[in-house]
C-alpha cells in the first residue's frame, strides 16, 4: 500500500516532465529552442519538438509575411518639387537565428522600428538621384523605382534577419505649403507650352497662306496670260473675217461699220454731237447721200 502511494505520485511527475518536453511547432512558425539565453536548437518545419523542461525555453518567430506601413516621407527629386510620399513593405523572418541576434528582446517591435528606418532611408536616396523627377515618380516608371527601393532594403535588412517581399508607393502628394507655389509654377509651365503651341501656329498659318498667296496670284497670271491668247486670237479671228468681208463687198462693209459706229456713238440719253458737216462720219445721214446713190442706181 505504501508502495503504491509512492509509486502514483513519481509516475505524475514523470508524465508531466515528459508533457513539458514536448512543444508543437505550428506551420505558420519557426522556432527556437533556448537554453539560458543560448539558441541550442533551430526549428523551421512544422511538428513536434522535444526541450528540457525547466531548463529550455521556446522561441517563436512568425513565418508568415508581415506588413509594415511607413510614416509620411518627405523626399526632393531632382526637379526640386517636394513630395510627401508614405509607403508599405511585405517581409517575412528569413533567418531566425540573424533575426534573434539583431533584435534581442525588442522582439518584433524592434525589427519593425529598424525596417522603417532602412525602408525611409532607401526611399530617400533612390527618389532623390539623378534623374529622377517628380513626373517619373507619378509615371508608369514608379514600378521600377519600387523595385530598386525594394532590392537596396531587402540587401541592409538581411542583417536583420529579414527578407523584404515587395515595396509598394500608396500616396504622393505635395506639403500643404508647396502646393499653391507648385500650382502656380505649373499653370505658368502650361501657359509658357500653350504660347509656344500658339506661336507655332500662327507661323504655320503664315506659311499656308503665303503659299496660298503664291499659288493664287499664279493661278490669276496663268489665267490672264491664256486670256489674253484667247482675246489676241479672237481679235485676230474677226480680223480676219473682217478682211474677207471687205474683199467680198467693200461698200457694204463701209456701210456696216458706219452703221456700227452710229450705234456706238448715239446710245444713251445724249445724242448731241459737235462735228463738221463734211465729216465722213456723216456720210449714211447726210440726204445727198441718197440721192447720189438715187442717181448712180438710175445710171
């Protein structure tokens, strides 16, 4: 009976030491096995675990990918026109050991604060090299400035520990005190672009209607030259049955221009003319002249 109650007691407390030596290891962890501080054990596949109970402690590290969002970052790219940019990271414990050593007991919290200041610092230098204006950050071009931010931090945060998955830009906004300068510097701009396009213009304008000048009084000139041919051809055309005419009947021919010359002469409402009555514009009016041609038909 004594022997018995002894024994119950002992096989307890050898259950519970055996319970206290094992731990599980969940598959979104790692682990650390320590022993008075010093890391004795590194656990980085999920499942059961052994320890010393009382004397070994557990670690545990998350294996998941973390996110950490930046403060409000005031960077200067090379066109001097400052922006406010904020920003987050993805990253994840790469090495628990490196991770354990560099944070100590600040745990996650340390490693977070640390990751800002990397990720602010590399921000920094690669939205204020050369090169690299206001216009790129806000262009299809910001995906490779993220990658370079995100190489440059993912290479200083390895001291850590760490592994920087991504790193993504959100807002870009300018200081509430540059905005008013920087928006009057841009309406200058677009109208400094929009005169020059209207310069542009009227010198394209100039050059269209010069040419449209030119070819106008060429097509007038061409006109003109084949007008007169046309009229020097005509004259010489009527001249010519003119001359036939007179050689077929010349007296009919005298009479037909004195007849025209009458016409030509007396239209309108003036038919008043100052002339000598010998003239020989007034040979077809003068009554001799019918009765000479009276005789001459008698004859």
């Amino acid at each position: 009976m004594k022997k018995t109650s002894f024994l119950i007691p002992v096989a307890a407390i050898l259950v519970a030491a055996f319970l206290s030596s094992i731990f599980v290891v969940d598959e979104r962890e790692k682990a650390l096995v320590l022993r008075f501080g010093q890391i004795k054990q590194v656990i980085t596949e999920p499942g059961l675990g052994f320890k010393v109970p009382m004397v070994d402690e557990v670690a545990r590290f998350e294996d998941r990918i973390l996110t950490l969002q930046t403060p409000l970052i005031e960077v200067t790219p090379a066109d001097d026109r400052r922006l406010e940019i904020d920003a987050f990271v993805l990253y994840r414990i790469d090495d628990v050991v490196q991770y354990r050593q560099a944070v100590g007991a600040g745990g996650e919290s340390r490693a977070a604060n640390d990751l800002s200041g990397i990720l602010e610092s590399q921000i920094r230098a690669v939205l204020g090299s050369q090169g690299v204006t206001s216009n790129t950050i806000l262009s299809p071009e910001r995906s490779g400035l993220m990658d370079q931010i995100r190489v440059r931090s993912d290479a200083r945060a390895n001291a850590l520990g760490l592994k920087v998955v991504d790193v993504r830009l959100r807002q870009t906004n300018l200081p509430e005190q540059n905005f008013d300068a920087t928006l009057q510097r841009m309406i200058a701009e677009r109208e400094r672009e929009a005169t020059d396009e209207r310069a542009r213009g009227r010198e394209a304008a100039q050059r269209v209607t010069a040419l449209a000048d030119r070819t106008f009084e060429e097509i007038i000139s061409e006109a003109r030259r084949d007008a007169r041919i046309i009229e020097g051809e005509a004259d010489a055309e009527r001249n010519r049955i003119f001359a036939e005419a007179y050689s077929k009947d010349a007296e009919f021919f005298e009479f037909y221009r004195s007849l025209a010359a009458y016409e030509e002469a007396l239209k309108g409402s003036n038919s008043t003319m100052v002339l000598s009555p010998n003239s020989e514009f007034f040979n077809y009016l003068r009554s001799d002249q019918g009765s000479r041609s009276d005789e001459g038909e008698q004859r």
